[in-house]
C-alpha cells in the first residue's frame, strides 16, 4: 500500500508530513493500443494567484510570438489555438517559472477524472467553441486522449469533409497536412515550433560547430538543451551544476547537440520538491488556459501535477505520480 503526506509550507519549499492519502493506479483507455496507468494521488495542489495571472499574460505575448499560419483559429480570433498547456514551475515567492507553452496539448480528455474543477471550467469554455473532430495522421504512432472529449473521424475523410478538426500528425508531415490548416481549431504546420521562445527570451540557440570552434556551454549555471522542433520530452537535456542527479550526463548533451545540429539553450529552473513516500521527488505542474470565444480571452482551467524520484525529466512515465492542480 502506497501513501502520500499533507502539506506543509516551509522556507517557500513545499515538505511534507504523516501519512494520510493513499496512491491509486487509474487506467486510461486510449484510442489504440493498449491503456495508460496513471498513478495518481488525491492531493490537489493550489497555482499561486500571482503565477496564474504571470502565465495570462505570457500567453498574450506568446500568441504574438508563434508563427503564423492560416488556420480557422487563427483567422477568426488571432491565436494559434484554442487551448494550450503551460509546463511550469513556481518561485518562492509565486512567481511563474515557465518552461513552455505547449501549443496543441494532450491530456484535456483524463484529465478531468482527476481534477473535479478543471471537468467545470474546462465544459464552461467548450460552451464557447464550435463543434469539431479530431483526426490523426496515419503515421501517428501515439495515441493521445482526445476521443475522450471529441469525436475523431478517419484521415481520408477528413479531407472528404468540411468540418473543424483538431489535426494531430508528425513534424514532417507539412505538406501532407496543409490542406487542412484552414479548418483547424489549433497548430497544423506550426505544431512544435519552438521560435516563440527565442523571440521572448526564454532561450537561445546554440550550434554543435560553434561549440566545436571554442564558444561553451554555461556548465557553471545550468540550463536545459531541447531540439528547435520535437515533441514530448525526446533529446531534451537537462545539466545541473550543484546536483548531476537527475539530469543528463556531459557526454549526452554533447552527443544531442552533435545529433540536432542546433537546439535551444533554456537557462535552468530548478523543478519543486515534494517528499512523496519519504523520498525526495522533483515536481511540475501543468496547466491548461482555453481560449473563451466569446469574451475573446484566455481562462486558466487548472490542471495536473507531476512528480518523478531519482530525475528532473518530468513527464508521463510508468514511474510518475500525478494529481490536480487548482487555480482560483
């Protein structure tokens, strides 16, 4: 049997103490193959007022910044989707600390089984949107949870069809998708791209043969190395000075950049650290904003927390524990 610890607050790091809540493993179905097990913890944590309304106004800014395309969203109301997820930390004083924005999520289908508040705010801001399906590319080997709150419809008939959809395919697939990119309620061509950060300074890129020719790495301060285009959490690299664990090795962030090219260099910002079962777990959390059609604004809906022992490599593992996250 598997136990969490109540909060408490101390020097502006959450600890925790006594054993109180009980984990449980929920299953996922997904569209093919076989179920998510989630492990998840009935403790909700609350996002700071003062981070969630930091993060409302970066996603003024990001909307902005993201590269422009011509889809249904952007065309009608300005932004690049409807709804997007901050991946984030909170400072001491709780300020938002945010990684990135992701600009096409997964996750809103489960979780609303998780998060009793985000299933109300989350059904508040459908009300706004129109009617759309999801699709998937044929050469999509992830499956996600979207049929948990959309209808999905088969790729040829997509095209067949008139209707909006939520496309969802790989970073080479461009020119496969373009011709749905007017009928789409998020990124298409854009999904991935990561110039928003560069052009609002929350990273820069660096070049394997301007290493190579004497300009280095800030060994000394940290920083985490991600590829200018991906998705999920694949050749993202994290290096700590005051503590390796958890992080990548000298030798993998070198062989990553040889591999990439360039990537983008994102200055370290130290995860949360929650004890969980009595050892020390580095957490995030994840937040969902939709996009109000009506008052033509974002809402922060709430979202989850995740947290992982022995790696600050933070995302949906068999290892990793999760529960909600509120916003007030």
């Amino acid at each position: 049997m598997q136990y969490l610890f109540p909060v408490l607050k101390k020097d502006g790091m959450t600890v925790h103490s006594g054993c109180v809540k009980m984990l449980r493993t929920m299953e996922i179905k997904r569209s093919k193959g076989d179920p998510w097990r989630v492990n998840v913890s009935d403790e909700e944590r609350l996002l700071p007022e003062r981070a969630a309304g930091e993060v409302l106004r970066f996603l003024e800014a990001w909307c902005q910044a993201f590269k422009w395309e011509p889809s249904w969203a952007r065309t009608n109301f300005g932004v690049p989707t409807l709804f997007a997820r901050a991946d984030m930390t909170v400072g001491p004083n709780g300020e938002a600390l945010i990684y990135e924005i992701e600009d096409k999520p997964a996750g809103m289908g489960f979780t609303p089984e998780i998060n009793r508040d985000f299933a109300r705010r989350f059904a508040a801001v459908r009300a706004t949107w129109p009617e759309f399906s999801v699709v998937q590319s044929p050469k999509r080997k992830r499956a996600v949870d979207d049929h948990m709150w959309m209808p999905e419809i088969g790729f040829e008939e997509a095209f067949r069809t008139d209707g909006l959809l939520l496309v969802r395919g790989e970073p080479n697939e461009d020119e496969l998708l373009r011709e749905l990119v007017p009928r789409s309620v998020s990124t298409v061509t854009t999904n991935w791209d990561k110039v928003y950060g560069a052009k609002l300074g929350m990273w820069n890129e660096v070049r394997h043969e301007a290493v190579l020719s004497g300009q280095d790495l800030p060994w000394d301060k940290g920083f985490c190395l991600k590829p200018l285009r991906t998705s999920g959490a694949q050749d993202v690299h994290i290096w700590n000075p005051r503590d390796k664990k958890g992080g990548s090795t000298r030798s993998q962030i070198m062989r990553a950049l040889e591999r990439q090219g360039a990537m983008y260099l994102q200055p370290f910002m130290a995860p949360m650290t929650w004890q969980i079962e009595g050892r020390p777990h580095f957490g995030i959390y994840r937040v969902f904003f939709g996009f109000n059609t009506v008052s033509k604004r974002w809402v922060p809906l709430g979202g989850l927390w995740m947290a992982r022992h022995g790696t600050m490599r933070i995302h949906g593992a068999s290892d990793t524990v999760t529960g909600a996250v509120t916003v007030a």
